[in-house]
C-alpha cells in the first residue's frame, strides 16, 4: 500500500476545502509565548487561541513548546513542521489544522535552549500546562523537599521543575535588564499564579536575590481558568483524520467545541489580545477558578470514581446510568453549589447543567481512567475544599462522604487491577487495611490531605467508610439504591456533622 504524505506546510493547498488552515506567512510570525507541557489540552485550547489570533494577522504570538520530558510529542510533530489537526467533535465535526507551534524544545535534552527561549526578550508571556503533579505540592502548598524543587533550590545548571527553569531564564532576563514578562498558569489548579510566584521567588532566593528583586518588578505572575473538554488521542482518530485529510497527521487531537479561557489581567509587558478572539480577562480570577474546579472538575472527577466502579470506560456512559447521573446532579447543586463562589451574573445551576450535557457527548468519548488519573492530586483542587466548607458551615454533606467512600473503593479497585495511574500509586498499591484505622482517613493521607477539616472529622470520615463498605459489598449502583443516594425522589442528605 502507498503511504500517505505526511502534513506538512508544502501539504496544506491540497488538503480538502473543510478543512481551515493557516491564512498567515509563517516566516513572518515570531513567538513571543513559550508554552511549557505541550499534551492535548494546550494544543486544544491555547494554541488555538493563538492560531485565531495570527489568522487576524497578529504576527507576534507563535509558540515555541517546552515538553520537560518526553521527547514523543516532539519528534511526531517536527515531522510535519509542527503543523497538527484540531477536530471539533460535537453536533458538528470540524476541522481545523495549527500552525501556531513553531518548534517544541525537549527540556531534559536541551536545558540551556529552553532557558534562552525564556530569557529572549521576544517572549512576552509564559505559559504552563504541566498538571497539578507539576506543582511540586504537598498538602496544597509548595513542597521544598519535594525532589524536583529541592535539586532546583541547590543547583540550576540542568534544572528539574518549571519553577527551576524559570528562575534560572529569570537571572539572564535581569542580567540583561530585559523586557517585563508575563508567567501564565493554564492548569486546574487553584490561584497557580501564585504557586508559580512562590515557587520561583524561593529559588531566586537561593541563587540570586538580585534577580528576586529584578522579577518583582518586572514579572506578573497571573492565573487562568481553561476550559475544554480534550480527551488523549486514540488510534481511531488518527485513522479518521488521515482518511478525511489525505495527508498522514501523526499527532491529531480531538476536543468538544465548548472552549473557555478567563485570564487574570495586568500583565507586565505586551499582552496578546486574546479578548479579540474569545478570551475574557478579568480582574478577580477566583471565582471563575472555583465556579470550573467545583462545578464541572469535582463532576467528572465523581463520576470518573463511579464509572469506573460500574465497569464503564467512558464518562457518557456513566452519565447514562440514571443512578449515577442523579447522585452527580445532586452532589453538585445540593452540596457543593451552596459553598461555591460564581461570578457575578453566572447561574451555578445552569454551569452544572452545562457541564452535565457537555460530559454526554458521546462524539469525544473520555475515559473514566483518564479523568480518573492523579485522582489523589485532583481531589484537593476540586471538592476537598468544598467538603471542608460544607462542613465548616454545617451544611449537607453525606453526598461529598459517599464520593469519598467511591473515590477510596476506585483506587482500591484499580490498583488490584494494575490500572491506577497516580503520583502515589506505590503507596496505594501497598496499602494493606488494618483493623481500627479508617480506610478513608488512611487513603486522604496518602493523598496529603491532612490539613483538611474533612481529614480530621470523625463523624464524616466514619460516615465515608460505612459508604465504603457499601460500595464494596454491593457494588456501586446497589449502594446508591441502598443509601438512597443518586434516586431522584429523595433528598437524602442530611449533615454528618453533629
Ligand atoms: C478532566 C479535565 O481529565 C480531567 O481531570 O476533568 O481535564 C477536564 O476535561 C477539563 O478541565 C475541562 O476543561
């Protein structure tokens, strides 16, 4: 059989008319982002942010993409001059291909390149989508024994974090009284600006406290809340792509065509304008960060636990199962909506609904192990908190103390199974029960939650386990049936707290 050619710039005139393309020169657009953590999600959201704004004829905003680690992402796409499909599977497919990359450095093979992109005066913003894991977090704050950070804080000649490579592109930014710059976090995570601040500020501290006080000055850090359901690409879709392009594209990424970007404003420095083509920036992002990790993370990150446990691989499917979907329906708007700040004018009820109907699209199937990996990272963003505040308020709970028993009996699950992925996967692996310690509390610690009020609460944890119990010795929609949660025609949820 022929091979297909390969996309390519020199491809792009003979690719089908449905498709839209770059419109731009590309020789005459310079990157003034470096993006670091260059997987599905950045190609889905940022990068197609700054692909709409060169199409208007910017010609500041390309991309050079840092991948920390692993060379694949690199090596599929400088293949095909960076160029890669963007699918919109909704109602609706459509096809888009972006050319907004420029090249994609591997930071383990070429340190000092990445350092220099960050120090080039050409860049005026950073960005990040590195996932919580990326943090280097322990009990939700920054951990500088955590290994990555702590080689970074003794050396920055190969540096191990992005708080490493930043602060060392920091020192030649100020050496050269370089231009201001802007450090975007792009991921799931609440207040990363800060995080990014913090983590950076440490390390300058200990290598060079005049470049601490140049960054002061002349470097923002900000956060953002993104938006955009973009699950891994399957073989299938590159199958689907190479048959509807007629070019081969080795690394296409599907996403729904919902797509949201807030972004905390007062940048320092030039500031692409985003707002032209969807953006929104605001003065205060937290209650956009906590309308999304509450409402729609904390959603998909409750039904990911009770798929799995229903033996379903994918999110609609879960959603299908009338049980399952009413105790996700309930647990957000009963629960976790009253402890959850939105932004002035927004309808929590309707954000739920929204995201709900957004988690059925059966045209982007999601793996429940996908949305269900680093689940030990995630739950501290997305419904600890609101658990906490339920009970600091002495408001309902008992939904929030059955995803934890779902959650526990998930990663109890599949780690048997081999299927666990997650930064403490050892230490779940090895977990053996003991008689008089709580199963739950024990899987909260693994997971750093100590700080938490719900860690600490008896009655709730108590109430977690006998849930866990359930689960375990009916299965998931038994128990739901059982504990009368997840019907519709009650309301039980009554407070743990005495
Ligand atoms: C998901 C998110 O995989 C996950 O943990 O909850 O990636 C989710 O799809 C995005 O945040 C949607 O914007």
């Amino acid at each position: 059989m022929r091979r297909m050619p390969s996309l390519s710039w020199d491809s792009l005139p003979s690719l089908p008319a449905f498709v839209e393309k770059p419109s731009y020169d590309r020789d005459a657009v310079s990157a003034g982002i470096v993006h670091f953590g260059v997987g599905n999600f950045h190609r889905a959201h940022q990068a197609a942010y700054c692909e709409a704004l060169l199409n208007r004829g910017e010609t500041d905003w390309g991309i050079i993409g840092v991948s920390m680690r692993s060379p694949h992402v690199r090596d599929k796409l400088a293949a095909q001059d960076y160029l890669y499909s963007l699918l919109s599977l909704g109602e609706k497919t459509e096809f888009r291909v972006i050319g907004a990359l420029q090249r994609v450095l591997v930071a383990d093979e070429s340190p000092r390149a990445v350092i220099d992109a960050v120090a080039s005066s050409a860049t005026a913003l950073v960005t990040c989508t590195i996932t919580e894991k990326g943090y280097c977090l322990n009990r939700g704050e920054l951990d500088s024994e955590h290994p990555d950070l702590a080689h970074d804080l003794r050396s920055l000649d190969h540096p191990h974090s992005l708080y490493g490579y930043l602060a060392a592109a920091l020192i030649s930014r100020a050496a050269q009284a370089g231009e201001p710059l802007t450090v975007l976090s792009c991921d799931n995570l609440s207040s990363g600006g800060n995080k990014l601040r913090e983590g950076v500020s440490r390390i300058l501290l200990s290598h060079s406290p005049s470049a601490l006080e140049w960054a002061e000055e002349h470097v923002a850090f900000r956060s953002s809340m993104v938006d955009r359901v973009t699950p891994a690409t399957t073989g299938e879709l590159m199958a689907r792509v190479g048959h509807a392009l007629g070019c081969e594209d080795a690394a296409p990424v599907a996403a729904e065509p919902f797509t949201q970007w807030v972004i905390e404003d007062d940048f320092a420095g030039r500031r692409p304008p985003l707002d032209a083509v969807g953006a929104l920036f605001v003065p205060d992002i937290a209650p956009y960060e906590h309308a999304k990790l509450r409402l729609l993370n904390a959603g998909h990150s409750i039904l990911a636990a009770l798929g799995y446990l229903a033996g379903d691989r994918y999110i609609h499917e879960a959603l299908a199962r009338p049980a399952l979907a009413a105790f996700a329906l309930q647990t957000l708007e009963q629960e976790i909506l009253p402890v959850t700040l939105v932004p002035k004018g927004a309808d929590g009820r309707a954000a739920i609904a929204t995201a709900l109907a957004r988690f059925r699209n059966a045209q982007l199937p999601y793996a429940v192990l996908q949305v269900g990996s680093d689940s030990s990272q995630k739950i501290l963003q997305r419904w600890l908190p609101a658990t906490d505040e339920a009970l600091a308020q002495n408001k309902p709970t008992a939904h929030l103390a059955f995803a934890l028993g779902a959650w526990v009996a998930m990663i109890r699950a599949a780690a048997k199974a081999g299927e666990l992925v997650d930064p403490q996967r050892e230490r779940f692996c090895a977990f053996e029960p003991q008689r008089g310690v709580s199963i739950s509390r024990a899987h909260l610690d693994i997971a750093g939650a100590q700080a938490s009020l719900c860690f600490n609460n008896s009655d709730f944890i108590a109430t977690a386990d006998a849930y866990y119990k359930t689960i375990t010795d009916l299965g998931i929609e038994r128990a739901l049936q059982a504990e009368t949660l997840g019907r519709n025609d009650t309301l039980a949820c009554e407070s743990t707290q005495q």
